[in-house]
C-alpha cells in the first residue's frame, strides 16, 4: 500500500485515474490541512479516508497547478483592469467631448438659422427696394420725371445731324398721383389680434375695426365704404384707388390720431414690415368661417 | 456537497417525531395535503389567468394597445414645403415666401395662473409685445383680456422677433408660418393673384391669380417626421425618429413678365383710364415675335400685401377673364381675307357712299360724307363701315369666316391665366342675314384684349400667329429648368399679304390734310412707322337690349416700328367720358418701349399714302 506512493512521487498524468483508491496519500501534509474542517475521523471503514484523501490529492494537485497559472491570471485580470480602465476613461472622455461638441453644433445651428433669417430678411429687403414700384418712387424723390417724348439726333452719313422729334422739357405729370403706391418697407400695419377659437360674433367687428384703423393708418384719407359683397377675404379700402378716382390727393400722408404706434414703429424693425404686411393670415379665413 | 447533507439530516427527524404521533398527526397531515392542493390549485389558476391574459395581450389586443401607446408617444411632425416663387422674365422676385411667426396666446391660463395679478401680467406682455413687434399695445391688451383659449396676438412676425418675445413671456407661444412677400404691391397683381395662410391646411393657400390656378405647382409636397414625443409636450425625443420623408418645395414660376414694363403700362393705363373717365380699362403688350406677354394691365388692381383692402372687382383680370365687343380693330379681318382672297389690293379703289343696306339695316359711316373713291388702304385708315362692308360683301361671308377662326376669335388663347374668355362668335350657321353686316365692323362679337392683341400679333409676325403665353417656365426645386412648351403657331396670312396688310395700318397713323388723315394720328411716335387700327364699339345698353349711343368700347390695336415689328399692344377702354380714342395711350407706351429697348430710329417719315382718290 505504502510502497507505491514512495515510488511515484510525481505521478504521471497518465496513472491519475488508476490508481486513486490507495490511501497512501493523504498521509502527506494533505492530511493535518483536511483534518480541521472535515470529520476525517468518523471513518470507519475506510472508506471515507480514502475518499477524503483522494480529494485532498486532487485539490492539492490542483492548487499547486493554481500556483502555476496564478500569475498568468493575474495578468489577465490586471489585463481586463486595465482595459476596463482605459474603456471607463475613454467612453468619460468620449461622451465630454460629444457633449461639448453638442454645445458647439448648437451653437453652430443657432448661427446658421440667425444667419439664414438674416439672409432672408435681406433679400426681402433688397426684392422691395428694387422692385419697380420702389425705384420709380426712389426717382420721384430725386426730383426725376418720366419722359414721355424725347427728340433724337440721327447723324447722317455725311457727318450731318438731323433732329428726329421735337424736342420739349420733360413735365412731372401733376394732375394724376401716382397710381402704384412705392413698395413700402419700412411700413409697420398695425396687425389687429384675430381670435380663432370663439364664435365670429365677437370678432368680425374686431376684425373690421383693425382693418379700418390700418387703412387709415397706411393710406390716408381715401376712405371709401366697406364693400364686402363678394370677397369673402374682407370687407376693404380700396388700397389705392384713391387717387385714382380723384378724392385723395394724400397719398401717404398718415392719420396720426389713430395709429401713433404703428408710424413710429418701423424704425424699430425694418424688416419686419413687409412680413406682417399681408393681413391675410387668419383674418380672411376667419371671417368666411361664418 | 451541500445538497447532499440535508438529506442525511432529514430522515434523522423524521425518525423521530414517530413518538408523538398519537396526537393526532393524521389530521395534521391532511390539512397539510390539502393545503399545499388549493394552494397548488390557486397557483395554476393564477398561472393559467395570467397566461389567458398574457396571449390575450399579445395577441388579440396587441394591435389595439400598440396603437394606444403610440397614440401617447408617436407624433407625426409636418415638414412644411417652401412654396415656389413666381419670378418675371429676368428673374426678379415678384412674390417669393419667407419663413415667419405667428404668436398666440391661451388668455384664459394666463389669467388662472396668475390669479390677482393676471391684470398686471397682460399689461405687462402687451406692452412687452407692442415694443418688440411694432404692434399697438392697447389691441394686444384687448386681445389678452378675453377669457378666450386661443388668441392670435400677432398673426406675422420675423421669427427672431418671435423668440425675443417667448423667452421674455413664456405665456406667449409661437406658431409656424410661411409669409408671402410681394415685393412690387400691386404690380402685376392681377395677374399673380395672392396667397394667404390657411388655418386648416396650415400653409399658404392661393386665393386668386396664377397662385390659385398654379397651387399645385407652387404648393411643393410636405413632407412629415415620426417620432417619440414627451407626454403633453411637442418635445422630441432625441433618437426616437421612426420615419421621415423630406419636404419638396414647390417649383418657382418664370413669367414673360416685364416687371418694368408692366409697371409703366399699369401707371400709364391708369392714369389715361382715369383722365378720359373711363369706367375700366386694359392693356396687353406682347412680343411680336413669340407672342409671349410681356405686359397685362388692368385698370383695376389691388394690393396682394393688403389683400382685406381689396374688392371683388380688383380682384379680377378682365384683360383676360371679359371680352368686349371690338370695333373697327376688327376690320383687319375683312381686310387680311379681302388680301388673301386675292380679289383686291391696297390701293384698290372703291365708291363708298354715306351708307350701305345690308339685309334688313342700314349702316352709316361714323362720319356724314359724299359718296368718295376711297382706297382699300383708305377704307381701313379712315376706318369707313360702308367701305369695309362692301369689301366684305365683295368676298362674301365664307372667307371672312375662314380668316376669322384662323385669327383665333371664338377660341380660347390658352394664355395660362385662370377663367380666360373664349369671347365669343356667333357660329356660322347661326348667322342672319344681318350678322354679316354687323361682325366684319367688330360688333355682334366680342373678344378679350388678348385675343385682339392675338389678331395683330399675326400681322406683325408676316401671318404666323403664336398664341401668347404668360408662363416662361418652371422652374424645379432642384434648378431645374423646364421651358414651357411654345405653342403651334398658325399660318394666318402669307407674309407678303401681312407686310401690305401692316403698310396699310401705317397710314391709319399718317397725319395727312382732311380725307388723307387717319383715325389715329395720336399714335405716331416721331422717328418710327407706327402701325395700328383705332376701334369704337357701341355698347349694349341692357335696359333696351339695343346698343347705346352714349357708351362705347374705345379700343386701339397696334404694331412697332411697322416694318420689323417688335412689340404689339393693345387697348381697350370702357365707357370713357371724353376722348373717344385710345391711340394717346398706344403713344406712350410705344414711346416708352421705343427708349427703353432703344429701338434704332428711321429718320425718313412714312411715305404718304393716298387714302381717297378723287
């Protein structure tokens, strides 16, 4: 029984399995390791020793194999650490970045859309100012006048010049005021709130009120009655037919007493008028509603 | 191994508790039985509900109670589409759409949340509002001081404007919205028409003009965004897009549109409309070549910006949309078939009496004259009813027929203007007796100025006429250029036939002595050969269904320089008061034309051409 044991102190792999009912075993320092938490000494036939011996081999092998592969665990783990760590950092760093990146795509976003308003605002600005209403007014107010028949010199072959025309000073037409108002931008209507939700009843008068009082506003005295028969968009003044049918000689002249705020306004927001100059929104709907 | 010592534990107990059996360990044991069965048996109930439930669940209520959950938490966000510009010829914006703001306000929360100081409040955002945006504060306050739910306080503003004001008052809320800029006013506006907000479709709508008829192509598609939204919020959250299908902004519209050019025949209509007291009045230019319009004037016109400011008949575009009866511009049409017909030529010679009976009428002249050897030239230039009618007579009423369908009266021009009239002519076989003597001086038959403007569009172009077209183009969102298609033209006339038939209206402009003058001196313009046909028509007067002697339609039709021409316009007048002539206006604006394009001046005057002979 004993012999063996002495024979094999490192028992190949290949006898394990073999030969491990011999007791001769646990005799080792296995023994005395085992003895204090398990109750080796119940055994009565044996049997149990031996098992217990049996396993004390096993985990012996195994924990000295364990002392092999401890340091290569170890530097795995240390590995997994140090992955983990550089991953915890990187992600941390990663998402301050994006965070930060995020405040300056904002920020970017912001300035685009100022900008691209800016740009619209502009080109509004800039389509009203050179629309042919506009330039026609800009010329008036520099004291130019629409010729209407000019002479023309037509140099012959012969070096000579020959007047086509009769020549005449050019008149600014004083009996009719324009008819085509300049485009206006830098005037603010006074945009009377429409309420949508409840019934016309209250509003309709708002409504007309608002009209009137922006009428009055923008165009002066050509007043002229509402007439609201077929347009379901509003009852109206005619927007310039006042000088056409020979009533108003105002033509821009504006009603302070109704709409102080409006005239004074404009300065504050150039821009702004031409976009709030339709009164088209809401108000036509509204008032077809009923 | 721990599972394996509790068993060598149990049996040691259980050898034990023999000893107190007598107790009644029975009963125990089968209480204990029974309980553990209806504890079982209310297990397996519960299992087996909650597994009915959980297949109910996941089956038959699953598509139910996926689309409640949505329902809370899936928005579906318009995109809107840009609406499409409508540019003129060059490509100068005549009404282009920029992106705005609406604020609204709930009034009825403000005042609950704020309680006592809810008067404080209001005044304060009204006031806030008013300096911001330019609008009068004291309508703010009324608005703001309803107990209303909705209120819009400020239906456009610049949306920098807009946020300026809700972050100072978050009470107030901003809504979307597309504002429709119509840089020139009432340039051209009966023509582009108008677009206001619709609050149902949340978009701009066409009301009236090539915006209402061209919705389709202006509107652009909107597109939508799916996505996950906070409860009670439009809030998106971050990552929870589940579909989206981009905008299409709509096409732009190129016009052959001058918008210069309109302008000067809008103001010179106007104010010659408004001179001679006219109830309404018209002008077409187009180009001669083309026949695309370069200008369409009415009279009456509006402000797309001040769209509530406008009436009905404002609205409209009666150079298109209301014919007239035309006149003497009519008499191109005996004239080109008496050419074509080969019967006569300019300068043949006709006795024209004072008066003709033609079935059971007799027509004058406008004026009282002996009979008089007038020209064929002389017949158009003196524009004489009697002369024309025996011109007509002489080529009988098939021929005249024919050149009148091919001048394209009766038909719509299919110009691309919304409710185009077709005018109208009394059909061949319908004809009395009379109409012959009535539609070869222009009366019994109406037609649009642009149908008129058509006529002569034919003679300048040497007898090819191209049907006008207000529409250049269209343009795609993506640059994309799409020229419409140009119209069939139709051979009218030879062009020789069309080259006498324009040296014969010269001298309708010819400023001869007594019978050598034309009906339309006025016209001239130094330095050019001006080429054209004055026109009056009676007017019917309803009250007796016969035609007025006091209200006429006073027309003028015309081409320039009269050799090559290059522009044709024409003119109608209603009902003037005083001065029963339209060649004034004809006169400016070819002037206008003349300097504007610089147009090369013919020093030599037109050649004076007999128009009687004695």
């Amino acid at each position: 029984m004993s012999a063996p044991a002495v024979e094999r102190p490192r028992p190949t792999r290949g006898a394990r399995p073999a030969r491990p009912a011999r007791p001769a075993r646990p005799a080792r320092q296995t023994m005395p390791r085992r003895s204090t938490g398990v109750p080796a000494p119940r055994d009565a036939n044996g049997a149990i020793g031996r098992a217990y011996a049996r396993r004390a081999v096993r985990e012996r092998r195994q924990s000295g194999e364990a002392n092999d592969a401890t340091s290569g665990r170890s530097q795995f783990v240390l590995l997994i650490m140090v992955l983990f760590g550089v991953g915890l950092v990187a992600s941390l760093w990663l998402s301050t970045t994006a965070a930060a990146d995020s405040y300056r795509l904002d920020a970017a976003r912001q300035a685009t859309r100022d900008l691209s308003e800016r740009s619209e605002s502009l080109s509004t600005e800039i389509a009203s100012m050179q629309s042919a209403p506009a330039l026609a007014a800009a010329a008036r107010q520099m004291g130019m006048v629409q010729v209407s028949d000019v002479a023309r010199l037509v140099v012959r072959p012969d070096g000579s010049v020959q007047v086509v025309g009769a020549p005449k000073a050019a008149v600014a037409p004083a009996a009719p005021a324009p008819v085509l108002a300049p485009a206006a931008p830098a005037q603010v209507p006074g945009q009377p709130p429409v309420d949508q939700q409840q019934g016309t009843g209250a509003q309709v008068p708002d409504q007309q009120q608002g009209t009137g009082q922006q009428g009055t506003g923008q165009q002066g005295t050509g007043q002229q009655a509402p007439d609201d028969q077929v347009a379901p968009e509003q009852p109206g003044v005619p927007a310039e037919q006042g000088p056409v049918q020979g009533t108003g000689t105002v033509q821009q002249a504006p009603v302070q007493q109704q709409a102080p705020a409006q005239q004074q306004a404009p300065t504050r927001q150039p821009g702004y008028a031409p976009l709030a100059a339709p009164a088209a929104g809401p108000g036509p709907s509204a008032v077809a509603g009923h | 191994m721990r599972t394996a010592t509790p068993p060598r534990t149990r049996p040691k107990s259980r050898s034990s508790p023999p000893v107190r059996r007598p107790r009644g360990p029975a009963t125990g044991r089968v209480d204990h039985n029974r309980r553990l069965a209806i504890g079982r048996l209310i297990m397996v109930t519960l299992l087996v509900l909650a597994g009915v439930k959980l297949v109910t669940v996941q089956t038959v209520q699953s598509g139910q109670l996926r689309a409640d959950g949505d329902k809370q938490r899936v928005t579906r966000l318009p995109l809107p589409a840009e609406r499409g510009s409508i540019l003129d010829r060059s490509g100068a914006p005549m009404a282009f759409s920029v992106q705005a703001k609406a604020l609204v306000a709930n009034p009825f929360l403000i005042g609950r949340d704020q309680g006592a100081n809810a008067i404080n409040r209001k005044t304060q955002i009204a006031i806030g509002i008013a300096q911001l945006t330019g609008v009068d504060a004291y309508q703010l306050y009324a608005a703001l001081n309803t107990d209303r739910h909705y209120v819009i306080l400020v239906p456009l503003v610049e949306p920098a404007v807009a946020r300026a004001v809700t972050e100072r008052f978050p009470e107030i809320a901003q809504e979307d919205r597309e504002s429709r800029q119509y840089p020139g006013g009432p340039l051209a506006a009966n023509i582009i028409g108008a677009a206001s907000w619709n609050m149902d479709q949340h978009k701009l709508h066409g009301v009236v003009g090539l915006e209402a008829s061209q919705e389709s192509l202006l509107a652009g598609t909107d597109g939508f965004r799916v996505v996950d939204t906070a409860e009670g919020g439009n809030t998106v959250i971050p990552g929870s897009e589940r579909a989206e299908k981009a905008a299409v902004p709509g096409s732009n519209l190129q016009l052959t549109l001058d918008s210069d050019l309109q302008y000067t025949v809008q103001q010179q209509l106007a104010a010659y409309v408004n001179l001679h007291g006219a109830k309404d009045g018209s002008a077409v230019v187009l180009d001669a070549h083309t026949g695309e319009v370069r200008a369409l004037a009415t009279n009456a016109t509006f402000d797309p910006r001040d769209l509530a400011a406008a009436s009905a008949n404002q609205l409209g575009n009666p150079a298109v949309t209301t014919p007239f009866e035309p006149g003497s511009v009519n008499k191109i049409i005996t004239m080109a078939a008496a050419l074509d017909s080969g019967l006569v030529n300019p300068m043949t010679v006709k006795d024209v009496p004072d008066s003709i009976k033609i079935a059971d009428r007799t027509i004058h002249d406008a004026w009282t004259h002996p009979t008089q050897r007038f020209t064929l030239t002389g017949i158009l230039a003196r524009s004489s009813n009697v002369g024309t009618l025996m011109t007509a007579q002489q080529i009988g009423p098939d021929r005249f027929w024919t050149m009148l369908n091919k001048m394209g009266l009766g038909r719509r021009t299919g110009v691309g203007l919304p409710g185009e009239s077709s005018g109208r002519v009394p059909p061949r076989d319908t004809w009395s007796g009379s109409t012959f003597g009535n539609l070869p001086i222009g009366q019994g038959l109406s037609m649009t100025v642009l149908q008129l403007a058509g006529m002569y569009q034919s003679v300048a172009n040497d007898g090819l006429r191209v049907p006008p077209r207000i529409v250049a183009a269209t343009i795609d969102p993506d640059g994309t250029r799409h020229t419409e298609p140009r119209p069939d033209p139709v051979r009218v006339v030879s062009p020789q036939i069309a080259q006498q038939l324009r040296q014969m209206l010269t001298a309708v402009t010819q400023a001869g002595k007594g019978v050598q003058r034309g009906t339309g001196v006025d016209a001239a313009v130094p330095g050019y050969e001006i080429a054209g046909k004055t026109g009056t028509a009676q007017q019917v007067n309803p009250a007796c269904g016969c035609y007025s002697s006091n209200n006429y339609w006073i027309t003028f039709a015309g081409m320039f320089p009269a050799q090559a021409p290059r522009y044709v316009v024409a003119i109608m007048l209603d009902a003037p008061t005083h001065g029963q002539n339209a060649s004034g206006l004809f006169h400016q604006i070819a002037s206008t034309l003349a300097q504007r394009d610089q147009i090369p001046v013919d020093p030599n005057p037109a050649p004076m051409v007999p128009l009687v002979v004695p």
